[in-house]
C-alpha cells in the first residue's frame, strides 16, 4: 500500500506518487529544489510567481525549508 502524502514542514510536502517522493510546494508538484535552483540563477520572486503560478508565501515555504534543513546538518571533518 502507497504511503500517502505527508507534510515535512509547514507548506513542503513529500509523496512517494509526486517527483520521487522529493520535498514539494504543497498544493503542487514544484519541488523545492526547483524554486531554490531558480532564485540562485537569478530569478526574481516575481516571476516565480508569474512563471509557476506561486504564492509568496510558498515561495518562502521552500526557502524556510531550505534554511532549517542547512541549519541542522552536520558537518564531519575529513
């Protein structure tokens, strides 16, 4: 039986039936990494919205999300 969809983080879900089970804008198929990969190329928040119909608010979803998963990574030294 398929796992059903599951909220990770406020507005970041994860379904194993939508992109391979990678973090999503809820409500939506945009993975996360796309939103991030798009404003490191330049994007601006605007046309995320314009270009994947996004809310700003789930636009600082993904970046929310990003943040907190950097913020507790742990780093070894090699």
């Amino acid at each position: 039986m398929p796992q059903p969809m599951k909220e990770i983080f406020p507005g970041i879900v994860i379904d194993p039936a939508i992109k391979f089970g990678k973090p999503v804008i809820k409500g939506t198929r945009i993975p996360v990494e796309l939103v991030l990969a798009e404003l490191a190329n330049g994007m601006r928040l605007e046309e995320l919205e314009e270009e994947y119909r996004l809310a700003k608010e789930q636009i600082f979803a993904a970046l929310r999300y990003a943040k907190a998963t950097v913020a507790n990574e742990e780093i070894v030294a090699v």
